[in-house]
C-alpha cells in the first residue's frame, strides 16, 4: 500500500511542476507583452488595426449555408443522399398554398359567399404585374368530347336545331332545386345528369377513347384548354359569382352529395374529401359540415431562384415572385376572418417566416443590447463625473469585441467555412467575453 501511495505522490508532484512551470511561462510572456505595449503603444494600436483589417479581407469570400437539410443534418445522412436524388431527377416546381374554412355549418350560402369573396381576393393578387393565372400550375380539361353539341332553341314562332362550336358549350346545364324523383333543369347552373352518380361517363365515351388512334389521341389531348390547378367546393358553381351568391342550401347538399365529378376541371372529384366535421343522417348523406379546404397550387422556375436568401430553415427554394405571391396570400388569410367564419392559412413561407423570426437576431435588441453594456461598463470602470469617467476606455474596449468579430469570420470565410444562421449569436458570445475581460485586465 506504501508503494502505491508513494507513486500516486510523484505523479501528482510532477503534474504540479508541469502545471507551475506552464502558468510561470505565460505570465512571463504577457509580463514581456504588457511591457511592449507600454513601451511602443501607438505602434502596438496600428499594427492591431492592420491585422484586424488583414482578416476581414477573408470576408470578400465568404458564402451562406441556408438550406436547412445542409445545415441540420450530417452530409451522408440518408435524408440529403435520397434529397440531392430527387433534385436531380425530380425537380420540385410546385407549391401548395391552402385555406382552412371552420363554421359552425360550412355549408351554407353565406359561408359560400365569403369563401368566394376570399378566392376573389387571391385571384386578384399582383405581384410585378403577375396574379395567379400567370403563375398557377396549369391543368388539362379532362372531357373531350364536348364538342359541337346539340341544341334546341325555342324562339316565338319556331324550333331550329343549331350547332354550337364552343366545344365548352353544353358542359353546364341547368337546374333548381334536386329532389329523389325529379331532376328539372331551369337556369344556367349545375349539370347534375352529368357530372352525378346518377350519370357517369356513358360506354360509347369510352369506346370512342379505346378506338382512337395514339398519335390522334395525343393531339386532340394537346389542344385541350388548361386551367389553374385549385381545389373548393367552388368550381361546382364554376367560380361564377352570380351563381354562388344565389346558390341556396339545398343545391349546396344536393351538389356535394351527388356530384361525382368537377364541372369545372372534368375529372372525377369527391367533394367530401375536402370536408372537416362531416354530419350525415340516417340514409348516409351529408348535411352539414365544419370545415372545407381551398387549396392554390403555384409553379415557380426553378432556374431562377437565389438559394443565398434562405434563412436556414428551408428545403424547397423558390424565386422572388412566388414569395412575395405567399406572403399577400398568407395576408389576406389572417385578415378574412369573421364572427361566423374562420380562416387558418397553410402556406410553404409560413414555416420559414416563423423560423427565422425565431433563429434570426432582431438588429434593434443587438443595438439595445451593445448600447445597455456601453452604459453599464462606464459607470463600473469608473465614476460619475468628468474627471474620472471611463469613456473612452469603454470605446476601446467595445472597438475590440468588434475586431474579434471581424477576425473570426475573416479567417472562416478564408478557409471556406460558410456563414449561416447559427453566426447570428457570435455579436452576443463577443459582447459577453469582451466584457467580461475588459473587468479581469482592469
């Protein structure tokens, strides 16, 4: 046992003399320092300034990290392996902005009428002369076989079959209200015979795509009218005002319950998907619910976007136009709200707004900041009056915290480590250890 004390003793005084021996040679060598600057001090100043402004050159070089894959997440994780695939191959070019629509009963005229006056809004914004249709993603009409349609026309003397080239006419017939036994129609509303379950697409439509040709059929499909690409219960009324704002209840159940297919894109559509808090009675169908969704999807070019910008939260990179489109339509959003009716906005910018806010230094609390440690530093380091304030030995003190900044990221820029949202807390990691060693030096 007196062995291993006694060899516990000598490393334990050979870590002390290795200890001493390290703390005699830096006090010696800032003793040598202290000495130079009190000997040489203006020279000591201008050779500080010149190599504080020599670092901050490597600033002419520095570059931003804002994708928020890069910066989270190690390089060769199996996220950013499977990212930079689909980027490559399949490039993102759409985003999907939505409204969420809460009322007590969601379906009824007046809760359609100040959905419309919403989506009205949005189609009329104006971002550098561009609105939705110029930067929406575009659809095909599904239904090719509406042209040169039949009609009768009753005139006071007579009737005459005439052909209409419109090859939309006849897609919208008409009717009032749709009970179990009798479909009328009367005015120019909604075609329930044929976009309901009652009537879908007839045998001799089909055969008539199976007996077309490839090439013919890829033609006629090219010619077809595209619209924006946007999902509501509206498109039932074809997004035509003076049909919403004389849609009645009834014709609201009636169309989300029968309707099978859009009236206005073709495809096949179920207007229940878009639903929240459904209620049904006894035979199944719907009367009532708590919720729709409006949703706009938009296409940006893809070659014309500034990744530099992002804040470091995003993954999908857009243009300019787009944000600038996103951040009116989360506007109009917060402002459509009513006593009635409820709009909650989910838009691909929400995300990153909230997170930078969250990430990114507000400049006027780091100017608050600076100037509440400029005050407090005078009236430590000396006393309130004229003789003995510390002014200008706060100045200088301050002046070299943001020298240290400069120098750090210089010589990060220069060694080609980017510059991203983490940084933004070096002004307050500099402000408390600059501060703090101006106490221990005086």
């Amino acid at each position: 046992y007196s062995t291993k004390e006694h060899q516990l003793q000598s490393k334990m005084q050979i870590l002390q003399q290795t200890s001493g021996r390290i703390i005699q040679a830096l006090e010696h060598l800032f003793q040598r320092l202290g000495k130079l600057v009190a000997t040489y001090p203006f020279s000591v100043i201008l050779a500080t300034i010149f190599v504080s402004g020599l670092c901050c050159l490597g600033i002419l070089n520095i570059r931003t990290e804002s994708r928020g894959n890069k910066l989270w997440l190690a390089p060769d994780s199996n996220f950013n392996k499977r990212t930079d695939w689909l980027n490559e191959n399949f490039k993102p070019n759409t985003r999907r902005n939505l409204y969420a629509f809460q009322a007590e009963n969601i379906l009824t005229p007046a809760a359609l009428r100040s959905m419309y006056e919403v989506h009205k809004a949005v189609y009329n914004i104006d971002v550098n002369g561009q609105k939705f249709d110029d930067l929406c993603e575009r659809v095909s009409i599904a239904d090719i076989f509406q042209a040169n349609k039949r009609r009768k026309r009753e005139t006071n003397t007579s009737e005459e079959d005439d052909y209409v080239d419109d090859i939309w006419y006849g897609v919208y017939d008409e009717y009032e209200d749709y009970n179990e036994t009798e479909i009328e129609f009367t005015g120019d509303r909604i075609n329930f015979k044929k976009y309901s379950k009652k009537n879908t697409k007839t045998k001799d439509d089909e055969e008539a795509i199976d007996s077309l040709p490839v090439n013919i059929y890829c033609d006629l499909v090219n010619t077809l009218n595209s619209k924006c690409k946007e999902s509501s219960i509206l498109d039932i009324w074809r997004y035509k005002e003076d049909l919403i704002n004389t849609a009645t209840q009834q014709e609201i159940i009636d169309a989300v319950n029968l309707l099978e297919r859009s009236p206005w894109f073709g495809f096949d559509k179920d207007y229940s998907r878009t639903l929240g808090g459904i209620t049904r009675n006894s035979t199944g169908h719907i009367v009532a619910a708590k919720s729709e969704l409006m949703v706009f999807i938009l296409n940006f070019d893809d070659e014309n976007v500034d990744i530099s910008k992002g804040g470091g939260t995003e993954f999908v990179f857009v243009d300019e136009t787009t944000l600038a489109w996103e951040s009116k339509f989360i506007e109009i959003g917060l402002n459509s709200s009513t006593t009635t009716l409820n709009v909650m906005v989910d838009s691909p910018r929400s995300f990153s707004d909230i997170s930078d806010e969250t990430i990114f230094v507000d400049s006027k609390l780091m100017i608050s900041g600076y100037i509440i440690m400029f005050i407090y530093t005078i009236l430590m380091l000396g006393k309130i009056d004229f003789q003995e304030m510390r002014l200008y030995l706060t100045i200088a003190g301050l002046l070299c915290i943001a020298m240290g900044m400069g120098i750090a990221i210089g010589l990060s820029a220069a060694l080609g480590y980017p510059y991203t949202p983490v940084n933004v807390i070096l002004p307050f990691i500099c402000l408390g250890i600059g501060i703090d060693d101006m106490f221990v030096l005086l």
